[in-house]
C-alpha cells in the first residue's frame, strides 16, 4: 500500500512484463521507506519509539481506510494477481503445492531469546549494517519485553516474509523468458530441493544476505522494461538495501549502475540518463551514509576462489532436477553467440532481456571469483539453477506448441520429479520436533 502511495504522489508510472513484477517492486518500495522511517524513530527515547510506534500503524489504518481512497486510487491490491485467474488444473496443483511445501519448510527456531545472542544468530559475521537492526527492532518493539514473542517475530520475519518476496521475485524473473506454468515450475523445484531447508539449517540468516542477488539481477531488467526515468528512485534505494545488509554490496550497486549507463542504456538520450542518475541520487546518498555509519566487517581482498562450482554441484546432487541447467546453459550461449540464424532454433526468446541476464549473471559470477562467493552461495545459488533448468524445457514447449496433450504430459513428468525427490517427510519432521519443543 506505501509503495503504491508513493508512486500516486511521484508519479511514477511505469510498464511491466509480468502483473507480479508491480507486487514485488511495491513492496520493496515501502519496505526501504519504512526501513528509512523507523531508523529516524529509533534515535528517539524508549518511550517515545513505542508511542510513535503505534501513532504510526493508526495514522497508516485510518489513512488507507479512508473512502475517498478508492476514488483517488482506482487500482486495488488484488488486481495485480489478476493473472493467476486463469490457471489451468495442473498449475493450480503445482501453485498448491508450493504453498505447502513453503509451509512445511519452516526451519527450526533457535533456543535463545536475548536480543543480542538472536542477533547473532541470525548475522554471525557480522556483516549487516545496524541501519537493518534498527528497522527490525522498531518493527517489532511491542515484542522487546517478551523474548519468547521476539525469537517468533524474527524467525517469521526472516523465513516468510523475506522468502515469499525471494519466491515472487524468482516468478517475476522467470516471467521475462518463460511461460507463466514454467515459471511456477521453476518456483517448484527451487522449494522442493532439500538443499532449500539444508541452507537455512546451516544458517538462517542467509535468507536475508544470499537473496539480495536476484533482486539485484530483476531489477536490472524491471528498470530497463518500465521505459521511464523515475524508475532510478528505485534502483538507487535497491543499491542502498544491498549495502545495508551487507558492505560488499557496494561494488555490486556500482556495477549495476556502470551497466546501466554505458550498455542497458545505450540507446537512451543523454536527458533521460541525467534524470534517471538524478532520481537515484538518494539511493547513492543513503548508499554512502550507510557505508560510512556501519560497524560492520568488510574483507575485499583478491583473492580467486571457485567455492560456487563445488556448491553448484553438491545442490545438483541433491535436486536431480538441476541437471537441466547445464542444457540451460548451452541454451543461454547458443542464443547470445549465433543470436538469428536458421541452421540451429533453440526457442524464441526477447534477445535484449537475454543479453541483459547473461551480462547480470556474468557480473556476478566473476565478483564471486574474484572477491567472495556469497554473491552465488545458497539461495543465490539455488535461484540461478533453478532459472537455468527451466529454460530447455521452454523450449521443448515451443517445439511442440500445438500439442497440448504431450505439453501436459511432460509437465506432469516434471511435476512428479521435483515431488519424488523433495524430502517432504524430513521437513514435517522438523515440524513435529519444534511443536514437541514447544518452538
């Protein structure tokens, strides 16, 4: 609802390939204001933190309850789903069953309660800034005097809300070069890999760090797709979210732009880039300020490491699925290198968003070979297989467009594979074992 708010005062208006690419660009977009907003309200006194708290959610209530909202703002939360309408039967099943695989996929809450030691439970290198802290403690304050509230609020707030974002912005992705049942195919087999409950057993908090790179790689392509300047409010406040939960981030935001400018757009005037550098100027502003007021570490020593390829390989043999990347891949550089020619067809695909995929990956691979691999570690990681083994089977689809009945019958097949394979009775029992320790 912000984020809406702040495009109807903006004026922000801008194009979209998927109805989900406006869910997921809205709720980032009130998330940073408000990531803004309670940062101001925690330098104020205890007292006054709680009474602004709730002053705040009841302004927020009244606001948006208004009736003359409507009449202002013709569009409603709900429409932006409007695609998923017209699901067919196989769709609606897989749709469910990824609803209830996320579900039972809850990782098992830790046995601390203090605010310092779930801190460090969550960050244990310390590397998120105390800006992000400072939103989560305001976020949560009524739960401050009660410990147990507190570790359930948090592990809540790492697991459902930052995953079904991570979920919704893998679909809006995917959405740029594959069928919408594909793209739930994909979001499928990304949560039925057991390396999806593994990762955050080994640490929860990396639900917060090793999502920030598709972010990152959709909003490349959202930016270039809304053909309007004021996207760069956007993209600048996505930088400065990145250098918040971690300093590396940086370089990555500095990429992003240097991308942007010199190659994505390529095309556009001179203008339209000084006024889209001018509506990310306080993206970069908060950015540095953040860079500066951070305690957190910050290691950027060359050092080459190919740590992603045996990761890569280890959640391969965990998710048969995943071998499909590597045809992925060889679709991918097949694609980029002969681009139009009749001797090979290897799917119809937007060659722009391709290019823009294939450099954004590029980046991000190379950083993690260079630097650190926590640009491609664990979800990360997972998002990128997943994306990749999707792609041969958009192309089989487009082989065999007219027959329906084989489409069906090859997606039922991949269907009962990503199921086959998913652990589903490792997950419940985690479940069982947190409800038997009463959380």
């Amino acid at each position: 609802m912000l984020g809406k708010e702040i495009d109807h005062r903006l004026k922000i208006y801008f194009r979209v390939n998927s109805s989900i690419d406006r869910v997921v660009y809205r709720i980032f977009m009130g998330m940073f204001f408000m990531t803004i907003y309670f940062n101001l309200l925690y330098l104020l006194p205890s007292k006054w933190i709680y009474n602004c708290f709730w002053a705040t959610w009841v302004i927020l209530g009244l606001f948006y309850s208004w009736p003359t909202r409507g009449k202002i703002i013709q569009e409603s939360v709900t429409s932006n789903f409007h695609e998923y309408r017209y699901l067919d039967r196989f769709e609606k099943t897989i749709l469910f069953l990824v609803v209830t695989l996320f579900v039972v996929s809850v990782p098992e809450f830790p046995n601390l309660d203090s605010y310092n030691s779930l801190r460090l439970y969550f960050d244990p290198n310390e590397r998120v800034a105390g800006a992000f802290w400072n939103f989560i403690t305001v976020n949560y304050y009524p739960f401050m005097k009660y410990p147990k509230l507190l570790k359930i609020a948090w592990c809540v707030h790492f697991y459902f809300l930052t995953m079904i974002v991570f979920l919704a912005t893998f679909y809006a992705t995917a959405r740029y070069f594959v069928s919408r049942r594909l793209a739930i195919l994909g979001g499928f087999a990304l949560i039925s890999s057991w390396s999806f409950t593994k990762v955050m057993a080994f640490s929860y908090g990396t639900t917060l760090i090793s999502t920030y790179s598709i972010l990152w790689v959709w909003t490349m392509l959202w930016c270039t797709k809304s053909s309007t300047y004021r996207s760069g409010l956007f993209v600048g406040l996505v930088g400065a979210w990145g250098v918040i939960i971690d300093k590396a981030n940086l370089v990555l935001f500095a990429i992003q732009l240097g991308l942007l400018f010199f190659y994505f757009f390529k095309d556009k005037t001179l203008w339209y880039k000084k006024q889209f550098f001018r509506y990310c100027s306080f993206g970069i502003f908060v950015s540095f300020l953040s860079f500066i007021l951070s305690t957190s570490g910050f290691d950027y020593s060359i050092d080459l490491n190919m740590n992603f390829l045996s990761e890569a390989v280890r959640f391969i043999d965990r998710k048969a699925f995943f071998v499909m990347s590597i045809f992925g891949i060889f679709v991918l550089l097949i694609r980029a290198v002969l681009k139009k020619t009749n001797r090979v067809d290897f799917g119809t695909f937007e060659q722009e968003k391709l290019n823009q995929f294939i450099v954004s990956v590029f980046s991000i691979v190379c950083l993690s070979t260079l630097f650190d691999s926590r640009f491609v570690s664990d979800f990360g990681m997972l998002w990128i297989l997943a994306l990749l083994s999707i792609i041969p089977i958009e192309v089989i689809f487009q082989k065999i467009r007219g027959l329906r009945s084989r489409r069906n019958m090859i997606y039922m097949i991949y269907i009962l594979i990503c199921l086959l394979d998913s652990h589903f009775e490792g997950r419940l029992k985690i479940i069982y074992r947190m409800i038997q320790n009463d959380y």
